[in-house]
C-alpha cells in the first residue's frame, strides 16, 4: 500500500513537473522582426491600339486586334468573355457554364478556333475558320460579337 501511495505521488510529482514545464516553454519560435518587401509593380502593357476597320482584314490585322486582349463576346445562346494570347491560345467563361479554353489562329479574312473539352463540352470542338470582319468598334466572326473590355 505504501509503494502504491509512492508510486502515484512519483506519477503526480512527474506530470506536475511537466506541465509547469510546458507553461513555461514559448509556443512560438523566436522571430527576428518581419522586415516588409518592396513594392513592385508589374510594367504595363502598352494599351492595344484601335481595332482595324474592314470587311477583308489580313491575317496580321486579326492577330494585332486580338493578341493579348479581352472581350465581351455575345452570340445566339452564348454570352460571356474571353482574352486570346499571342501563342495562339484563348481563356473564356461562358455565362452559365463556366470556364474553357482553346487554340486560335487568324486566317486572311477568317478567325479560326478550337475549344479544348470542358464538363459541358466533353469532347470540346473541332477547329472552324468563319469570316470575321470590323466596325472599328466590335469584330463579328460568323454569329459571334467580340467587344473590347
């Protein structure tokens, strides 16, 4: 009965010493102060110019008007915006679906493009060349409106 009465004194002597040890133990590292970073900001694209005017637009007229540009685009059930890239890619969200992308060419006259597959578009879409003309305000290619943001 004494050892019993010992070894549980032991115990509570030993997780006594184990908490106070703990209470006094920091929780956190010490840090040297944060310094802050520099600000710095990305340089900015120059603005693209005015879209080209024309019902016969060179293939090098498609390109500039797009690459590296956003817009709204509007056509008969489908709404939505998308940015073409220089490398011949494009990003889009369509309103109600969500977001896709795809490859783009231009073509003398024509805008061609391919959608990658999508949870809507299982098997995505082959690529289509239509003709694409401007207003100077907007490019329509096919049944499609394409308006700068």
């Amino acid at each position: 009965m004494r050892f019993a009465r010992g070894l549980a004194g032991l115990m509570l002597a030993t997780v006594a010493l184990g908490l106070a040890a703990c209470a006094s133990s920091k929780s956190t590292p010490d840090l040297a102060p944060a310094t802050p970073a520099p600000i710095t900001t990305a340089p900015v694209a120059p603005a693209p110019g005015p879209l080209p005017v024309g019902n016969a637009l060179s293939a090098a007229d498609i390109t500039k008007a797009l690459s590296e540009r956003k817009f709204t685009y509007a056509a008969p059930g489908n709404k939505g915006t998308v940015t073409f890239f220089n490398d011949g890619t494009f990003e889009y969200d369509q309103a109600g679906k969500g977001t896709g992308t795809g490859l783009w060419q231009a073509s003398n006259g024509k805008l061609c493009q391919a959608r990658n597959p999508t949870s809507w578009l299982p098997k995505g879409t082959p690529s289509t060349c239509v003709p694409i003309t401007s207003d100077g305000m907007r490019l329509t290619a096919g049944p499609i409106q394409y308006t700068p943001l």
